[in-house]
C-alpha cells in the first residue's frame, strides 16, 4: 500500500521539517482545524487522544481502514460540516480528499478559507 | 434486565390480521418513574445499542424503570422494513408508552422523529429527519463511487420518492423517504434537549464500530434521574 503526502506544495518544508505532529498547518487557525480534524477522527476510529495527534499528512484513511466503510465516512463528514460550519458537496468528496489524513485536512483547510 | 415481547395493534381500524409480535427489553419493578426508550434509527441503531443497554441498566440502578420495545421494521423486527413509515411508528410509539404506563420518553437520535411530543421526556443528540437522510444517501454516493458509478444524492432521491431505495443496507420505503424529507422537530415544553457536550465525549454514532463508554451511560442516567427528582443517595 503507497502511500503520498497530499499536502500543498507551499506547506512542503513544513511536512519535511522535525515538527512531524504539525503536517499541513502554517497558522493558528490552521492548527486549531488540525486539533478538531483529530479530534473528529479520535471519536470516529475511538482513538487515544495521543494516537489522534500521531496522525501525519500521509496517514491513510478511506481505502486503508477496514472499520473506515462508507457509513463512517458519511458520519465523518457530516461531522466536520457541523463542527466547521462549511457545507460539503457530493463533488468535493473524492479518492484523494479522503485517501490520508493530509489530504482531508488540506481540504478542510481550504473549504474554510472560503467560508 | 427481562426480555419479552409486546404486539402493537393493528394500524387500521378493522384489519383482521394483528402485527407479528416484537422483542421488548424491561427493567420493571413497578416503580414511580418509568421511562420509554426509542432507540436511533437505522445504521446507529446498532452503533449505540449497547450503550442504550447500559444506559437503562445505570437507571435500574438510579430506582428508575425503563423500557426498550421494538417497533415494526426495527432491530429483531419480523415486519419488512420497507413497509414501515413514520407515522405509523408514531401510533406503535403511542401504544407502547400506553401498554408501558411510561412516565417519561427517552428519544436517541433519529428516535425523536416517532416519539410521542405530547409526553414529557428528553431528547438526546436530536437528529431531525433531512440529515439523517442526507447521511444515509452521502453513505450511498460514496459507495457507488468506490464501484465507480456516478450517483449524486439528488438522482438518488429522485428515484427513492418513486420506488423507495436501499441505503447502506437499509431498504426504505418512497413513503418513508419523504416523510424524512421533511420530518423536522419542533421545541417542546415538556421535553428537553440534551446534547452531546453534556456527556463529555464524542457521540458512539459517529463510531466506524459500534463501541461503548459506560461513563456516558451513566452521565445520561444521571440526568435523567435529576429530571425526574430521584437524588443520587435514593439511587444508591
């Protein structure tokens, strides 16, 4: 199983940099996302708070954990619109968003830059 | 902690044939507050069961008595699922708080839409009826994506108000589907809302497995057992 860091290019040093817990965020604001998204996926996967912070961009999700079906998905996602006030549309959700920890944060990230 | 049955009435005056009898989980010692559960529905039925287990045994605990009755379509059920509709859960819903002498509903969930709103009572982690669809069918997209068919929660629905659909295993009925569509939930005064903040933890429906924490059993026990004016040292 390969798994890609799907991080944007511009946070690349910071993926390559010591601070492995801080994989996608450059701001307080993106931190703070980081902490919620990790504590979304604590709740879902019923994650140690100190397995939650270990999560990195390249962590795999959809496709790389069993127990992480469709139903799951839809509960995590449904979860994120609440607790980041965005709306999530059929057409934002695909293979790459949802494949690693980065690519949903990324993601969640920038929905909330344009909320 | 009993297990027997009840049989809900027939739904329309003069049907000759009665419903199949459905499974019912007591705590009985006819005491003063007795409490009906309505369970989530569908997918987080299963998630939260056996927290809604531990949660009636921590009342038992509490002096409070409880009750859990299948209602047609759900959980052990016999009667199809996809013959069911909200409405008509709401009359079993009635009859079981009647059949229960419950002195209060308890409602989980998607439960809220068929519980009884003339009764006093709670509702926990309220779930109104256009997102519980709206989980069902992103579950749905999701799925056919990963098959590599192209289905938008729109067409999906489109299709479902006709013939009903199958929803991550859960087949619905065109009624049932638009009955959630629009099933919102009003205040009320008799019930109050408790959220999940109140129970410190996450909720166990957003739970990949279903899973357990006794601690937020017994929080939800212990508000409840202050709602109905039971201290903590008549409980013990």
């Amino acid at each position: 199983m390969s798994s890609k860091p799907i991080v944007h290019d511009e946070f690349a040093s910071e993926t390559s940099d010591s601070t492995k817990l801080r994989v996608v965020a450059k701001s307080d604001t993106d931190r703070s996302a980081e902490d919620t998204l990790k504590s979304i996926l604590a709740d879902v996967l019923a994650l140690e708070r100190e397995d939650a912070d270990a999560l990195d961009a390249d962590s795999g999700l959809f496709g790389h954990m069993p127990e992480l079906d469709s139903m799951a998905v839809a509960g995590l996602l449904t979860e994120i619109e609440d607790r980041f006030d965005i709306v999530i549309e059929d057409d934002d959700v695909d293979g790459e968003m949802l494949e690693t920890f980065g690519g949903l944060l990324g993601f969640v990230v920038s929905k909330t830059a344009q909320a | 902690m009993e297990f027997g049955t009840w049989s809900p009435e027939p739904l329309e005056p003069g049907a000759s044939s009665s419903l199949p009898d459905e499974l019912l989980v007591t705590f009985d010692e006819a005491r003063a507050h007795r409490v009906l559960i309505f369970p989530a529905l569908f997918d987080e039925a299963n998630k939260l069961r056996r927290f809604t287990l531990s949660f009636m045994r921590a009342l038992d605990e509490a002096g409070i008595d409880s009750a859990l009755p299948d209602l047609p379509g759900c959980n052990e059920s016999l009667a199809p699922l996809a013959a069911q509709t909200i409405s008509d859960w709401q009359r079993c819903a009635e009859q079981a708080a009647q059949r229960f002498q419950a002195t209060h509903c308890l409602a989980i969930r998607g439960g809220a839409l068929l519980a009884p709103s003339d009764r006093p009572g709670w509702r926990y982690g309220l779930l109104d009826g256009p997102k519980l669809l709206s989980g069902l069918l992103r579950a749905q997209t999701i799925a056919a994506r990963e098959a590599g068919l192209n289905e938008t929660r729109e067409t999906l629905i489109e299709r479902g108000r006709e013939r009903g659909l199958t929803l991550g295993g859960w087949t619905l009925g065109a009624s049932l589907l638009k009955e959630l569509e629009t099933a919102t939930l009003t205040p009320s005064p008799q019930i109050e809302e408790i959220e999940q903040a109140q129970l410190d933890g996450g909720g166990l429906w957003l739970r990949a497995e279903p899973g357990e924490d006794p601690q937020q059993a017994a929080t939800l026990a212990h508000i409840i057992a202050k709602g109905c004016g039971v201290k903590d040292e008549e409980a013990r």
